[in-house]
C-alpha cells in the first residue's frame, strides 16, 4: 500500500495538484497554479501558486460537494495575517463542472477528472481515518509547502438548504494573539458557538472559544465582548 499520494490535474491556464504526504498524517495538501506568460508552469516548491492544507473534516465536505449531497462548501484558513478561502462548489445545477478557488486562484474540474478526484479523495479518507487517528506518529514531510503553518481548529457554521442540497462553511484558524472589542447581541446560543447580532444588525456565528470575557447568555441588550480579532476579519472576507 502506498503511503504518498499525489496526482496533479492540468488545465490549459490553471492546474489543480492534490498531495497526501503520508497515510498517518490528518492533512493533505491543496494547490493551485497557474501558466506564466513564457509557457511554464508555477512551482509549488519555489513559493509560487497557493497551497493550503486540509484537515480530514474538510476533505468530508469536498466529498459531499463531490457526491452531490451539498451545492458548495466554502472554507476559511485565518493564521496571522494570512487569511485564505476556500471554495468548491458546482457552476450549475447541472452539476458537470466543479469551481475550485483558493486565494485568487481558480480551476474548473469535468469529467473524467471528476470521477477520478472522488476517488482519490475517498481513498484518501479511508487512509485517514485508519491510519491517522490511532496511534503516534513523527511526520515532516512536506511540511515546508506551507511556511509557518501551525495547528488548526475547525470551527462549521452556515448550514443551510437550497435546491434540495446543503451549503456548508467552516473556518480553520490558528491561535490568535490579537483581540478587538465590540458590542452585540447574544441572538442564539449553541453549544460552541454564539449567532451575535451587531450595532449595525449584522449578525454571525462566533466560536465562544474566541470570546475572552464574561457574557451573559440570557441579557438581550447590547453586551461588550473581547473577541479574537480573526473573527472579526473572517467575516469581512464574506462581504
């Protein structure tokens, strides 16, 4: 069995390359590059293009966009001051061709890469869950295709239905050391997670794990809340 898995999918003008460095790692590797105007192509391992890593619950929601179970998933990567979306989602509701984006970069995927992108990813998974949640591990490989990349949370928020199918967001964020303040509403409560609205009727998701003073759940009135400050930049993003 092997225990790397690369494949890279080529386009006229943009190629998508999908890489697992090792079976026992919880991750893979999501890169997108583009063709200069001499002819040759990007290299990952000069800096060049976007890469970012993938947890095993990211790769669950790709493969429900894959099995069209969901119209799209959008991800958000907040580490410092590097924040990156994610998108994989159908062009259509005919469903034949997927829109990847990462950063600025883009890529189209139709058959029969479609196909063989499911599979990898399936086999990939499986891979995962048997060999990367049990056990200990030392892995380095590949490391160095993300510079300063560190451990992640996964926090989900935004399901809801259209055409029959989900739409599913989460945001990946790193520790974060920067906190702002602001002023909102507890709308509703979950059990990770707080739906505030703002002074300006916004409203969204916050994980309470970024919250850094004491709320009361049940005041209805505008509250202060010390807040990680990627929070507040994420959702700057989305508009």
């Amino acid at each position: 069995m092997a225990d790397f898995h690369t494949k890279t999918f080529y386009g006229q003008k943009s190629s998508l390359m999908v890489t697992s460095p090792a079976r026992m790692v919880p991750y893979i590797f999501l890169s997108c590059i583009h063709r200069k105007d001499d002819g040759k192509w990007e290299k990952t391992s000069k800096g060049e293009g976007k890469t970012v890593k993938l947890s095993i619950e990211e790769i669950i929601c790709i493969l429900e966009v894959l099995h069209r179970r969901s119209a799209n998933w959008r991800g958000y990567h907040v580490f410092r001051e590097r924040k990156t979306e994610i998108y994989v989602g159908w062009e259509d509701e005919s469903r034949q061709v997927l829109r990847i984006k990462i950063g600025d970069y883009k890529k189209k995927i139709r058959f029969p890469n479609l196909n063989f992108l499911t599979l990898l990813l399936e086999h990939v998974l499986n891979e995962k869950i048997e060999f990367a949640t049990s056990g200990t591990f030392e892995s380095k490989e590949k490391e160095d295709m993300v510079d300063g990349e560190a451990e992640y949370s996964v926090f989900a928020e935004h399901i809801t239905a259209r055409d029959g199918l989900h739409i599913v967001e989460t945001t990946e964020y790193g520790a974060s050391i920067d906190r702002v303040d602001i002023k909102a509403r507890i709308k509703v409560e979950s059990p990770k997670a707080l739906l505030i609205t703002l002074e300006s009727d916004e409203e969204f998701w916050i994980p309470k794990s970024t919250v850094h003073n004491e709320y009361d759940v049940r005041n209805k009135d505008l509250q202060k809340f010390t807040v990680d400050k990627w929070i507040i930049e994420k959702h700057k993003i989305l508009k």
